[in-house]
C-alpha cells in the first residue's frame, strides 16, 4: 500500500466504479460533501445510486470506457476509485490506465478524506460497522458532529423517541471523521489514523493472506501506522488484539485495552443480557475510578464490549466519561445487524450480515432470548467458496446452536466459481442441530427462502443471515408467512 496521500482538493473530476458498493458509495457521498466533482457508474440500478443522485453524483448503469475516456483517448476524468472486487478487465479501469489516469483504491480515496482530520479506524475481523456506528453515536450525542465512512446505515433513537436511520456517509462539521477499516484486502494499512480501535484478531479472508502469521502481521502493521501521540485501543477479552495491545506496547506505542478479562485498562463487569438489551459496569483507564453504568438498547453480550471501545473512543476525543455512558443507550443498530424486516403470520424475521463462524455464534446466542417460548429458524447463505471450504466445520458448530437451518449456495462475491463447495459443504457436517431440529441444502436462494418459510410457526424468529444478496429474501419470506 502507499504511503502517498493525494489531498482532496487535488483529486480533481473523480469517477467511482462500483459506486453502489457499500464502502464506494460513502467515499462518494463524502467527496460530493467537499465539493469535489463527483461520478460513477455500477453495473445493477439499487436505492444506493438514487440516494447518490439526490445528493449530486452523476450515476450511470452500467459499466462503458466512454464515461472516463472521450472517443479520440482524451481523459475526461482525473481520478478514478475502485475497490478490491473491480477486476482489471472493467472497461472503466482498462480505460482509465491506458489514459495514465490516476486510480485509487477506496480506502486511499477515504485516507485522503482523513487528512487535516482527528481520524478513528475501527478494524477486527467481527463488529467493525456495529463499532463504528456506536462511535458515531456516542459522539453525536455527546453534541459533536464527526464525519464518518460507515459500511452500514447507523440508526438512533431521537429526542423525542423515534429511531432514524443516518446514511453511512455523512460530513460533519468537526474535525473527526470515523472509519470502518477494511482488513479482508489489507487496505486498511493506507490509513494513518489518530485512534485505532481492534475489536479481535482472528483469522479471515485467508483467500488473500494465505496464513494465520500474515494476517496477525498485517494488524501489527496497522497498530504501527497511528500516527505519533495516537492511541491503540484494543480488547483484551480477544487473544489476538490482547497480543496486538502487548506487542504494540512494548514498542513504545500507547495503549488502552478493554474487557472482562484481568489486566484491562478499562474493566468490564456485573454484565446482564436481555431481549431488551445489555447492561455493564465499566470503570478504569481513561474512564476513572468511580464504577459508569453503560446500557445499550441491543441484544449480545458481544455489544456491551464494543459499546465500551465507543465510550473510550469518545472520552479520548474529549467527551466527559458520564456523557459518553449516557450517549452509548441512543444506539439501537445498524443497517443489516440483527435488523429487523417485519413481522407475518406471528412469526418475526430479522436480517443479518454474519458470514463467519464465530459471528454466527454470536448471533444465534443473542437471538435466543429475543426469541423466548419460540424456535430460531436460520436461512444461511455462505459467503466465498474459500471461507466456506476454510471454515465448514466451524460453520456447522456455530449454525448447530438454530433449530431448524436451511443453507443455501454459496455468493462468490470476487471468486470464481468452485465446483467442489457448495451448500452441502456445510450441511454434510450437521446432520441434526442441537436441539434435533432439521438441517437441510438448498441451493437456488428463492427455494431456500420458501424452504424456511414452510418451517415456520406463530413465535419463532426467522432470521437471513450473510454478507451476499440474501438480505433480499426477507419480503418474499414474509409474503409466504402472511399467506
């Protein structure tokens, strides 16, 4: 990754490929913020491109050379953004190099967006988006007004108790501005941050790393690059960001941890779920001595951890300990984390965006109690031929805690097709769950989302659960259960 930042103000006319993309489109958002002139094109029309058209960006459908290039070579752009799934044969991309046109990775678009800027990177392989927005909701409610680049929407409850939901690209009027730090491409290291928070360092997205060692290094790379008087804060319930705090430590680099677990700076303790929520008292470390009682308004004993970093986060940008506490309980989620889709024929279905292992775990063991008297029904669409042939077992075990599960085939996202993993890749390894309820593959996604439609009764929660297009599932689903 380069260590050159190109300033915002000299990127000129900027062209987006795959502007509807969730980490694009905020980067796009933000530059038409600043004034910057401001294009892109996706190849499938979405409600993301008519939100970019409401705020000025020129959107095309469709991918065509002739939007960057004019007819005789001449560059009709001077930048174009890309993200790590824009392949090299996109005719935009192809078009831009040939003209000697400058491309930036998104994430060196959004380093750019950074300069000038109190930055906060929030990185782990599990809760980067539920943390960032968290971040961005404390602080807004503490009265700042941060920039932030969030791969989610991020909804708050009002003044007056209504919830709203923020887009995930907004320009502040303060010097903050808080971001989702990308690590399954290792382009989180083109940013310099002020604050970095880790939630966890467990392996992912080995198709790029290729071993455990690379991708814990990659962190370490990352801790190293927040910029001098910058503070790590990491959680120490987490072996791998416990590891990441202690080594970043011993090389002089400030630190503050978080968690239940001995040692924390910032203690974590006397946690209680409900279906309403989680309570904590946290104490320590920036926060003080006397004992904060955090409350938040979401469900998994996972969320107080990260609803902690947000705290920490905000005290050290200024925020007084009891108003960030306070400020933790406007929080009530974001877009595609246990988000709610409706309610038919008695049965809740809820949306999420897990797609590894131990953020299904997390899931299911949060939707339990949501779920009461009724069952937990999982439709499961895997995400990467390599992470599910990596991680099928785990998947198993983690999906073994539903009652009744239905995968579906695999969304290969950047990979190409892989013949040998599928749908039973995972369902060959879990005969029964748990509680001895069906488990079964079907691979065509409007099959599967009828298959889970049928198994439900009045009680049980249905949930859709990946990072791919399963979250359009949820009307259909719901269309059988008011039938």
């Amino acid at each position: 990754m380069s260590d050159e930042t190109v300033p915002v103000d000299q990127l000129g006319r900027v062209h987006l490929i795959a502007v509807g993309g969730a980490g694009v489109s905020v980067v796009a958002r933000l530059l038409a913020a600043r004034r910057v002139p401001v294009q892109g094109s996706d190849a499938a029309q979405s409600a993301t491109l008519d939100a970019l058209r409401a705020d000025g960006v020129r959107v095309w459908v469709g991918h065509d050379a002739a939007h960057v290039v004019a007819p005789d070579g001449r560059p009709l752009v001077d930048t174009v953004v890309v993200s790590s799934a824009v392949r090299e044969d996109n005719p935009e991309l192809a078009a831009a190099r040939a003209a000697g046109v400058r491309v930036l990775h998104r994430s060196q678009a959004l380093a750019s967006l950074m300069l000038g800027q109190r930055a906060v990177a929030v990185a782990g392989a599990h809760g980067k988006t539920t943390t960032s927005a968290m971040v961005v909701s404390v602080l807004r409610a503490t009265g700042a007004d941060p920039s932030f680049a969030i791969g989610g929407s991020v909804r708050v409850r009002d003044a007056d108790g209504s919830v709203s939901a923020v887009p995930g690209g907004h320009l502040g009027a303060g010097d903050v501005l808080v971001a989702e730090a990308d690590e399954s491409d290792g382009s989180f290291l083109n940013y310099a941050p002020t604050l970095a928070v880790v939630t966890n360092v467990e392996p992912d997205h080995l198709d790029h790393y290729g071993t455990r060692e690379a991708f814990d290094a990659a962190f370490v790379a990352f801790a190293g690059r927040v910029r001098p008087g910058g503070v790590l804060i990491a959680c120490a319930d987490d072996a791998g960001a416990a590891a990441l705090a202690a080594a970043h430590r011993a090389r002089g680099g400030t630190v503050v941890t978080y968690g239940a677990a001995e040692g924390a700076d910032v203690v974590v303790s006397d946690i209680v779920s409900t279906a309403q929520g989680v309570s904590a008292t946290v104490r320590g470390g920036p926060l003080g001595d006397a004992p904060l009682d955090l409350r938040i308004a979401v469900t998994g004993t996972h969320n107080v951890l990260n609803a902690t970093a947000a705290v920490v986060t905000a005290v050290l940008l200024g925020a007084a300990p009891t108003d960030a506490v306070a400020g933790a309980a406007a929080f009530v989620g974001t877009g595609r984390r246990f988000e709610p889709r409706g309610e038919a024929g008695g049965v809740r279905v809820v949306d999420d965006y897990a797609h590894h292992p131990t953020e299904i775990e997390a899931l299911l063991r949060a939707a339990r109690p949501i779920a009461g008297a009724g069952r937990v029904l999982v439709l499961f669409q895997p995400h990467l031929y390599s992470r599910t042939r990596i991680f099928a077992e785990r998947f198993a075990a983690a999906l073994a805690l539903a009652d009744e599960v239905v995968v579906t085939g695999v969304y290969r996202a950047r990979e190409d097709v892989d013949p040998t993993v599928s749908a039973r890749t995972i369902t060959d390894l879990l005969p029964a769950t748990a509680s001895g309820g069906t488990v079964r593959a079907v691979e065509d996604r409007v099959e599967a989302a009828h298959a889970v439609a049928a198994l439900a009764r009045p009680g049980d929660l249905v949930l859709t659960v990946g990072a791919g297009d399963v979250t359009q599932l949820a009307p259909l689903i719901l269309g059988d259960l008011a039938d």
